[in-house]
C-alpha cells in the first residue's frame, strides 16, 4: 500500500513532467523563430553582397572609362594643337590672297576707266 505523501507525488511528476514538455515545445518554436530570422538576415547579406559587388564594378568600369576617355582628350587637344600655327599661317595666306585680289580688281577698275 502507498502512503500519502508517495500517492501526492506522482501527479506532481506527471505535472512536472508536462510542464517541462511545454517548455521544450516553447524553446522548439523559440529556436524555429531564430533559425528562420538568421536564413532572412543570411539571404539579406547574400543579396546586399552581390550588390555591392555589382556597383563596385560598375564603379571600376565606370573610372577605367573615365581614364579613356581623359587619354583621348589628352591626345586630341595634342593632335589638334599642331593645327592652329598651320591654320594661322593658311588665314595669314587667304587675307593676303584676298587683299592682292581685292587690290588686282581696283586697279583693274581703276585702268577700265581711264
């Protein structure tokens, strides 16, 4: 035969026993919550990664064209600067070509008329 305090026992364990079950499913649920907010965030560091690395490269294109482009203008403003003595020297040419002419078509109206 049981005594008293053993027949009080055994639902105290079944108690205790169901009540740690609810706190092993509370840590379960607790513990999908962390695992789902750390696959969020670890999809959210993939994707903000793969777009740092997209505009870090647009970004070295972008300057490596930038480069380019100040080479080309650095060799065009070279290029064309050996052109403005020559174009002096041909406007220098035409405005003594054009005053010879001017002055042949006077003379030539200056003896029409005499």
């Amino acid at each position: 035969k049981l005594h008293d305090h053993q027949r009080e026992t055994v639902p105290d364990i079944y108690t205790q026993n169901q009540l740690l079950q609810y706190q092993i499913e509370e840590l379960k649920n607790q513990l999908k919550g962390y695992k789902e907010a750390a696959q969020l965030a670890k999809e959210k560091y993939v994707r903000l990664k793969k777009e740092r690395d997209y505009h870090r490269m647009h970004h070295r294109r972008t300057v490596q064209e930038k480069e380019r482009l100040m080479t080309d203008v650095k060799r065009m403003k070279d290029h064309f600067s050996t052109y403005e003595p020559m174009l002096k020297g041909l406007r220098n040419k035409y405005e003594a070509v054009t005053r010879e002419k001017l002055l042949a078509s006077l003379e030539r109206d200056k003896a029409i008329s005499e």
